[in-house]
C-alpha cells in the first residue's frame, strides 16, 4: 500500500512538471509570435510613406514668422518637412497624424509644394500648399474685428442682408446672415438705417446727412440738406424725411424716391434748432395715412391725411429718445425718455387711445430703442417687445412684466429674421451678436467687421509677433501672430462696462508673459500672457481727490530695475475744465502703490518716458515736463518754455544723442526736442495735424526714424523733427489713434492704430460713399521695413 502511494506521487510530480513545461512553451511560442507580428507591423510602418492632407495656416505673409499644423497620416519621427526646396526648421513631431514646424520669414511671394520625408527616405508632397505673400513695405491688417454696434437691421425682403452702424466708423454690410461683413459707407455721425417697403431701397441717415442706395449698398448717392429719413410702409416711392437749417427742423415729403421734396410740417410747433428738433415718425399699421411725430421735448403730433396737416396730441415725457408702433395693434404707440442728463421724472410709456391723450407708464426709465416683434412672426408674438439697452430686457405681455438677461458685453439695438422667430442679432460694445435660440445664447460675428478703434498698442519687447491693443468701448485684444488673428482677452471678470474702461496697458520687459492693465483705480495683473487676470494693485487716492474718477493714462516699467513700476493719472472732479493728475510707483510689479512726492499740485499725467541714455532719469507729460532723477521715487517741475504746455506725447532716440520730443495737442499744436536730456527745449517742425495722446514713437534701433500718429495720418520725420513726411499708402491720409515699434535683427516693425476713414489722396472735397480702394477700415496695421539696404534674408536651407 505504501509503494503504491509512493507511485502515485512520482507520477503526479512527473504529470505537473510536463504541464508546466507544456505551458511555459505555449507562453514562448506566443511570445515569440506576438514579437514577429510586432516587428513586422513597425517594419511596415517605417517603410510606408506618410501622407499629407492638409496645413494651417494655408498663408502668410514674408515679414513675420509663422507656426504652422500639417495633419496626415504615417508621420515617424523625427520628419523631415520642406517648403519648396527650403528645409524647415523647428519640427514637431505630435502624432503619426500631426506636426509641426515654423515657415521662417523672408521667404519670397511664391506659392509653395509641401512635403513630409520620414526617417527611412520614404515621402510624400501636397501641391500648393502654401501661399507665402509679400509682407515687407506694404501694409498689412486683418482686425480685430467687432466693435461698438450702434444699430443693427435686416432687410425684410432679403434675410441674409444685413446692416450695422457703428459710431465714428460708418455702415457695414453682410450679405450672408453675418458670417461676414463689409465697410460699405464711410459716415461716422450718420446711422439710422431703413428700407423703403420692398427691400430694394437702403437710406441711411444722421448728422452727416442722408444717403440712398437702390443697388443693396455697392453705390450711394447723398441727398443734400436733409438727415434722418423715414419710408412709406406700403408705397416704395414716398419717404418723408428731416431737415435742419438756422431756423429748426422741419419734415418733407417725397414722392419720387427722395429726387423732390416739398415741406410736410404744417401744424407742428415746437422745432427750435438745438433744442425740440422733430426726433421720430411712426405709420398707423392698419391705417398708414394716421401717422404719429415726436419731437425732443417731448410732445406728440398726429396726422390723419399723411401728414398734410398735423395737430398736438399729448406730451407724455418731458425729453423724447424713441418712439415706435406695435405692429400687431392700431394707435398702440410707444414713447421712450431721455433721461441722461439726470431727469429720471420720465418713464416708458404706451397709448392708451386713439388720440393719444392718455398714456399708461410702463416703469422702465432707460431706452435707446423700442423693438416689437415682426408682424410675420404670427399673432402669437403680439405682446412681445424688446428693450435692447444696457440691460436687455423683453416683455411677452406688452410691457406688463419684463425679463431681464444678462451679457458678457452691453447691447444697443435688436434685429429679427423675419421668418424665424429663434434668429436675432443684437448690435452693442461686443459687435454684432447671433442668438439662434430666441436670445438664451449668443455668439460673435464679426468677421470682417473692421469697427474697433485701438487706443492704445503695445508690443512685448522680445516677441515682435505679439502684440496687445486695447480698443473703445470693448477692451483688451491680443495676438501672437503679428495681427493676422486676434483674440478678446477678457480681464475684469466683471460687467462689460468695466472692461471698456480699461485705458491703460503694460507688457513687462523682464518677463513678457507678465501683463498689467489699468482702469479707475484698479491694477490688473497676469501672469499667463492673459489667460488669467488678478486686481492685485489698487491705486490710493489722495483725500483732497477722494470724491474724484480717476484715469489711468499709462503704465511704464523701469528699464533697469524688475518689477519697478510707474503710472500716471488724471483725476475727473465736478470741475471737467481743470483736471488735476497724479503720479504712482510700485516697486512689486504692481501689487502695491505708493504716491511720491510731485512738490505741488499737478496736471493730469499724459505720458512717461524713461530716458534710453540714463534710465533714472524719467520724464512725465503733464501741464509742462516734470523730471525725476531717482527713477521715479521724488519729481520736479521744469522751469523753461514748456512750463505751461499741455505736453501729450514723448518719444525719445534709442541711441546717441538720446534726443527727446515732446508734442502738444488742440490749439497748441507744437513738437519740441531736448539735445541735453531735458535741461533746455526748442521748438521744431510739427505735422500738419494734432499728433494723438501717446502719438510719437522712435523706432528701435533705428534711432533716426521718428513717427507721429495725427488726426490727418501717419506722419515721418528722418532729421530730428526738422521736417515731416506723409507715410506713403492708405494709411497717410486718415486718423491714426496709436504707434507701436520693435526691431529683430534686420526687421523694424511699425503697429498702427486707426479708426479707419477715407484715403482722400488728392485732398479735394471730401466723399463719404467712396470706392474700395479709398475705404480704409479700422483696426491694427503692420509695416514691416529692413533696416540697412543691405540685408540678406534669413538663411532658411539646409
């Protein structure tokens, strides 16, 4: 018994050992199976050629360097990536489907094959991938686009046409429901749009004048002496509009489309020019022939006979802003106040009867515009009324109660599509905006929509291809590539309002990921190129101007020592007429301020400007130059010929002799330039304009050439100020609002900021319908020069 349990063990241990072996070399024959598949896979891999299916960018232009994403498929690092017969350097390998590279600048204007090699040699080429255009000695711009929208309107009669006005710009044009727009009329004072009642007649009209155009926008012909127009809502050929002379305003009618006009004003009193000008005009829906006139002081006239004769009705507000009609009802008239100058006695108010004698209040103080609901929305809108103002409010039950919503950006003016009751755009600071969900959401756009003004420009002083702005009304953009795309950078993380009111901005020498920003008494810092903002600095405001509004003019950092800080403000009191300034240092990249010692009273401060030939030694534009020698921390008065110049602007050479200018504005229209670091002035040769605030620049490294930005254009000097050359281009003949320079190497790069107008080139009467060609839109411009006639482009082969 015991032998045969003793066998029994010898042949399990045998049978676990020949299973054991059996699994071990199972596992080995797998192993060695995957291992083969595994390498022939890579073998394969590496010896397949990559494909390539697209680039992005597909362009750029030769003065600027550019990132570029080439997507495929079977990229095996490290590739090889050329453009043309030009290798390109800094490749990224990401994926097997995506790279990267940079298209170096210089480059000439040519469209270019681009081609992928992998490690093995194999390779693949995609055919006019690349448009590379010229970029040196022409001006460049693509935005921002956006802007402040005052009025926005649909064409009735064709949905996808659109027109928006943006104040001081001029009229732009979709013709593709906004995806994207087009400058069409240059009139900065001129903006209320309407259509005669079939669609194919635009008039636009203000304080500029009234303008028409029967071809949808391409051509327009200005009627002379008349500004607001208003169309016959059933006949095309009947429009009644508004003059203004020495006497006052009155209306005329026209019966040809504008050509003839006869005076349509009997019965209407109260017209005195400056004071109760006739404000609106509204048709009956149900009968046109009713028609009902509001003038600025608030009295209301009605027409039974179209106007022929008219006659008082009530005065329900004390100032009149808008007045409009619901489309839905007879005689339900509604009339808005103005209120800005502080009466706030007036509120919204409709008719409650036919004669309008009676008027029931609707309790909102504020309006720029009344908008009811298309009547082709269908009955079931007939109570629904918009206030887009500030708030955007919306009533559903003709004014009873309101809903308000509220926007990252502050609305002005509300259109329809006429057919779908979910599509509405909104104009306002953020441009125009697209709900198409009935105004629960809204997105921008605006391309095209060349309607921003940049105040103030700065460029990071190692990465000329990054460059900020900051714009009327909307705030803060950036963009790291030179302005061929632009980004909003959002910074308060407040109201809208708050973002419009920054006026200040700084880029740090020391670290150009560091952002500072100003407005009232607030410092905004980031520390991630914008992605992130802090209100770390707090201005403190001395007691005398406690009850004061404080404007941030600038921002400047210490050239020689990091993290030292200056601004320089103006304080609004209740006396506008005499405005007092400050000076502020930091010496914690701006997390804190301290007010140091000016020895008296100042103006406001205009500009700062450290000296490139002794940096502590800073000079600040005020009433006169005020000079510190200890970078900052005390300041003196100059006792000399600019002791009671309102100074602007300083500029001064980066290199020997450091001469410094200084610019006047308005009526003292005057440069000067000190040869002796600020001890002694004379007067030189000014533009033929008024240069703006922070409006001269010298150019880096390029110490010889200084620009002026005036209200006229872009102006040059090349001997000290001495004399003053018209900027060849566009940009010579319209107003230019900010300068900024950087130089690279061999490159000198000019940014600059306008408000767009038109390039009146001959300099005779001005136009305000004018040809592409003159049209020039608002935004950011580059212009890029070599330095030295002599230059070799960058060596981009292998």
């Amino acid at each position: 018994m015991h032998m045969e349990t003793q066998m029994n063990k010898k042949q399990i241990l045998h049978l676990a050992i020949s299973l054991i072996f059996g699994l071990l070399l199972a596992f080995a024959s797998i192993f060695l199976l995957s291992s083969f598949a595994w390498n022939a896979r890579a073998a394969s891999a590496l010896s397949s050629a990559p494909t390539v299916t697209n680039i992005t960018p597909p362009s750029a232009s030769n003065d600027m360097s550019v990132r570029i994403t080439v997507t495929g498929a079977g990229f095996v690092a490290p590739p090889v990536v050329g453009l043309g017969n030009i290798t390109l350097n800094d490749v990224g390998w990401v994926s097997s489907t995506v790279l990267t590279a940079t298209v170096p600048w210089g480059l000439p204007p040519d469209v270019y094959t681009l081609t992928v090699s992998n490690p093995n040699g194999e390779s693949s080429s995609l055919p006019n991938a690349f448009t590379v255009t010229q970029g040196i000695n022409v001006w460049t711009t693509d935005g921002p686009y956006g802007g402040l929208i005052n009025y926005v309107v649909v064409n009735p009669a064709t949905p996808t046409t659109l027109f928006a006005y943006a104040d001081g710009i001029g009229v732009f044009r979709s013709r593709n429901s906004g995806e994207h727009w087009q400058k069409v009329i240059e009139s900065p004072n001129s903006g209320e749009i309407v259509f005669n009642a079939s669609g194919d007649t635009v008039y636009v009209g203000g304080a500029d004048g009234l303008f028409r155009s029967t071809d949808g926008g391409d051509s327009w012909e200005r009627i002379p002496n008349f500004t607001l127009a208003f169309t016959h809502p059933v006949s095309d050929s009947v429009v009644y509009a508004i003059t203004e002379d020495w006497l006052g305003s009155t209306l005329s009618k026209s019966e040809d489309g504008g050509l003839n006009w006869v005076n349509w004003s009997k019965g209407i009193t109260d017209t005195i020019r400056g004071q109760n000008g006739i404000g609106k005009l509204v048709f009956d829906p149900v009968n046109p022939q009713m028609m009902y006139l509001g003038t600025e002081s608030g009295n209301i006239f009605r027409s039974v006979d179209g106007g022929t004769n008219w006659t008082f009705a009530s005065r329900p507000v004390n100032a009149l802003w808008e007045m409009a009609i619901n489309p839905f009802g007879a005689h339900e008239v509604w009339v808005g106040p103005d209120n800005r100058w502080g009466d706030t006695s007036s509120v919204l108010v409709k008719s409650a009867n036919p004669e309008l004698t009676a008027w029931t209040p609707l309790g909102q103080q504020w309006t720029r515009y009344i908008r009811f609901a298309p009547l082709s929305w269908g009955e079931a809108y007939s109570g629904t009324v918009y206030l887009p103002f500030i708030n955007f409010l919306k009533s559903m039950d003709g004014g009873a109660t309101w809903a308000k919503t509220d926007f990252t950006f502050l609305p002005q003016d509300l259109a329809f599509s006429p057919t779908d009751p979910n599509r509405l755009y909104t104009g306002g600071n953020g441009g125009v905006q697209l709900s198409l969900n009935g105004g629960q959401s809204w997105s921008p756009v605006n391309d095209g929509l060349a309607a921003l003004i940049p105040n103030r420009l700065a460029v990071a002083p190692h990465r000329p291809e990054t460059v900020y702005t900051l714009v009327a009304h909307a705030g803060l953009y950036g963009s790291e590539q030179a302005g061929a795309s632009w980004k909003s950078i959002r910074v308060t993380g407040e109201s809208a309002s708050s973002e419009s009111a920054l006026s200040s901005f700084l880029v740090d020498p020391y670290d150009n990921s560091r952002l500072y920003t100003g407005g009232n008494d607030k410092i905004y810092i980031s520390d991630d190129e914008g992605l992130s903002w802090t209100a770390s600095g707090v201005l403190p405001v001395p007691g005398q101007y406690s009850d004061c509004s404080i404007d941030q003019h600038v921002l400047r950092a210490d050239p020689a020592t990091p993290g030292r800080l200056l601004a320089g403000v103006g304080y609004f009191c209740d006396d506008w007429s005499s405005m007092n300034g400050g000076l502020y240092l930091s010496t914690d990249s701006g997390l804190s301020w301290s007010y140091p010692d000016v020895t008296s009273v100042i103006s406001q401060v205009n500009d700062i400007l450290y000296d490139p030939g002794d940096p502590a030694k800073v000079y600040a534009a005020a009433k006169g130059i005020l000079i510190s020698t200890d970078s900052g921390s005390t300041w003196q008065s100059t006792s000399d010929l600019l002791t009671d110049k309102n100074i602007y602007s300083l500029a001064a050479e980066s290199g020997t002799p450091y001469r410094i200018y200084a610019a006047t504005q308005y009526d003292e229209q005057h440069v000067y330039r000190s040869d002796d670091g600020g001890a002694t002035w004379m007067e030189v040769t000014s533009p033929p304009s008024n240069i703006s605030q922070q409006g001269l620049v010298v150019m880096p490294g390029w110490p010889q050439v200084l620009y002026a930005a005036t209200w006229a254009g872009l102006y040059r000097s090349d001997d000290g100020a001495q004399s003053w050359q018209r900027v060849d281009g566009q940009l010579g003949w319209v107003p230019i609002f900010s300068l900024a320079a950087a130089t690279e190497g061999q490159r000198a790069i000019l940014y600059v900021g306008t408000g767009g107008g038109i390039a009146n080139f001959s300099a005779t009467q001005r136009t305000f319908a004018a040809s592409e060609d003159t049209l020039v839109n608002a935004g950011v411009y580059r212009f890029t020069q070599l330095i030295s006639r002599y230059v070799y482009l960058p060596f981009v082969g292998k």
